[in-house]
C-alpha cells in the first residue's frame, strides 16, 4: 500500500505540484469519471424507484419518501413538512390528493384533516438501497430460466469459439502451405464486413437446417471469429518452432503438439480471447433477437426486452435487471484478468 501511495502522490516539482502534474491528475481523474460515472450511474439507478428514474433534475442517490403507519388506515401513508398558514413546519401525513389540494392529518391527530395547497409541503425523504427492484424484476419474468439459456448460450458457444479459434491459429502459423497468407487475408478482411450484412443470408442458412427457434442457432453462427483467430495467431507465432520440431521427432502427433504444447503455451492469449468471447455472447441481443421467437427459449438481453411496452417503459425494473447481467461479466473478468494484460502485450511479438 505505501508504493502504491508514493506512486501515487509522486510529483515532478519538488515542493510544489507543477504544471504537468496538475494537467495528469486533471486527465486521469477526468478519465475515471468518464469510464466509471456510467457504471456507478446504472448501479445506484437500479435502487431507484420508478418516478425517481424519471424525476427532473435527477439525482445520483436513490431516495424514497418516508411514510408512517397512521391508525384507522390499512396503507402507509407519506410524509410531508407542511408549512401552516401561522408560518410554522410541521410534520403531516397525506391522505389523498385532489388537483392542487392535499389532504393532510396529524398522525398523532388522525380525525382531523388539513386542507394544504400542495406547493406548501415538502416530501420527506431519506437514502434507500432496498431491493424492491430486484425482487420485482426477478418475479415479473422467468428469470431463471433466461438467466440459464444465457449461461448455456455463452459457455457452449465460448468453448467452441477457444477450439476453432485455435485449431485455425495453429495451421496458420506453425503449418507452411501454399495459399496460407491468401487464406489469412481472406479471413482478417471479413472484419470489414458490417453485420447487417451477412444477417439475413445466415438467417437462411440457419432455418434452412432447422435451427430457427433453438440454442444452436445462435451459438454456432458465431463460433468462428476472424478477430479470435488473429489474436492466438499471432501469439502463436511467438512459439519457437523448435518445440514442435522435437516434438515431432520424439514421434508425437501433431494432435498431441497442438493438445500438449501449443494451448499450454497459449494460455494467456486464450484467457483474452475467453474475456471477449463470454463478453460477445453475453450481450448479444440482436441476433438472438432474430434466430428466437419462443418465449422459453429467450436468453437475458432478449427477455429484458419484455419490460418495454407500448405506452410503458419500466425503467426501474429494467435498470436492476441490467446490474444482475453484469455479475457474470464481472466474475469472469476478476478470475481472468492476470492474464488479459500479458496476452494482449505478448500479442504479435515475433
């Protein structure tokens, strides 16, 4: 901790702070701002509730107003700071409201009921994190059930996408062929190929072989990356070809070399490409959008979906919904992230 405070706090004047120092603090904290301002936005949005979402000017932390048990009412009532015609505050629960009129009583005072203008009162409230939200959202839809799709999906389809990626990489950068480069070209230029489209012709392809309105069809579609490929070749050209050589001659297969030698030592590029692949798939929500129309088939970005109507959005639901999405993202990247920094610094060295 203390080099991490002298790094830190390590300044190029010596007694005082120069010019350059304050031009790196005032970027790098604009830059903390900006990456983290949204997340931080999202999760303390998601404790929300559905009119303060919508409340102008917002307000970063999440706020409900207070409300107090009275007797004689079976609901909870909410409180207000009422300022009589005397000049005094006092504290008032609302009954009803009629226009611009409020009903308001005492609620040691309970038979007695104020008349009050409503610009005359002021909402008591306090920070709440409770997880209505969450319990709601969880309940309004079949949660676990897309929750699992979205697991399936995303580990099938990343298990595959590591497989082909690397079978590709491995030909591509250890086997001398003609037309290897023609080949690699080829592949690295799909990358200029916008999504919209090859949508529709794979569309076809899928229902074609039955896979409209199954799992398959968004998990296989995808499996194949040209940007999945580039990496692990181009780590795995950093392998000394004398490995494999010895390999060969010590009479192992070339499975055995591509089992044995080249995932091992492959390792850090394939953790970076497993960040990605679970980050694709994940949140994808085009494409499952189009291949699944079945409800119980739907993954999590597509059964969000659900919370948008017509003449409704429900914002709050949809905004706790989310922060559930992410703890998966989350938890893979803090198993993985020793690794993401040396795969992608190593990539491309030869």
């Amino acid at each position: 901790m203390s080099a991490i405070f002298n790094f830190l706090t390590k300044t190029r004047g010596k007694n005082n702070l120069h010019i350059t120092d304050m031009l790196t603090y005032l970027y790098l904290t604009l830059g903390i701002v900006i990456m983290f301002g949204p997340v931080l936005w999202l999760i303390l949005s998601s404790f929300k509730s559905s009119a303060e979402v919508v409340k102008f000017p917002p307000r970063l932390l999440p706020y409900r107003q207070q409300t107090i048990q009275v007797e004689g009412f079976d609901d909870p009532l909410p409180l207000f700071n009422v300022q009589l015609d005397n000049g005094s505050t006092q504290t008032m629960a609302q009954v009803r409201r009629i226009g611009l009129e409020a009903q308001m009583i005492d609620p040691a005072k309970p038979e007695e009921i104020i008349k009050v203008n409503i610009n005359n009162r002021e909402p008591i409230e306090n920070v709440y994190f409770g997880l209505d939200n969450f319990i709601e959202g969880i309940e309004s839809f079949n949660f676990a059930r897309y929750l699992w799709n979205s697991v399936i999906v995303t580990v099938v389809a990343t298990i595959i996408t590591l497989l082909v990626n690397s079978m590709a990489a491995f030909a591509l950068s250890k086997y001398q062929f003609r037309g290897r480069q023609t080949i690699f070209l080829v592949m690295i230029s799909t990358l200029m190929i916008p999504l919209s489209v090859v949508l529709v012709p794979v569309f076809l392809v899928i229902t074609t072989v039955g896979w409209n309105n199954n799992l398959l069809g968004v998990i296989i579609p995808g499996a194949a990356t040209p940007t999945g490929m580039f990496l692990l070749r181009q780590y795995m050209l950093t392998i000394p070809d004398e490995l494999i050589d010895a390999a060969r001659i010590d009479g192992a297969s070339e499975w055995r070399i591509y089992a044995q030698i080249i995932l091992p030592l492959s390792r850090p590029a394939l953790a970076v490409l497993t960040i990605f692949s679970v980050m694709w798939r994940w949140n994808d929500f085009l494409w499952p959008l189009i291949v699944l129309s079945r409800n119980e088939l739907f993954t999590l970005q597509v059964g969000l979906n659900s919370f948008q109507g017509e003449l409704n959005v429900q914002w709050h639901l949809i905004l706790a919904m989310t922060v559930l999405t992410l703890l998966p993202i989350s938890i893979v990247f803090a198993f993985l992230q020793k690794n993401i920094t040396t795969g992608i610094a190593t990539t491309g060295f030869k």
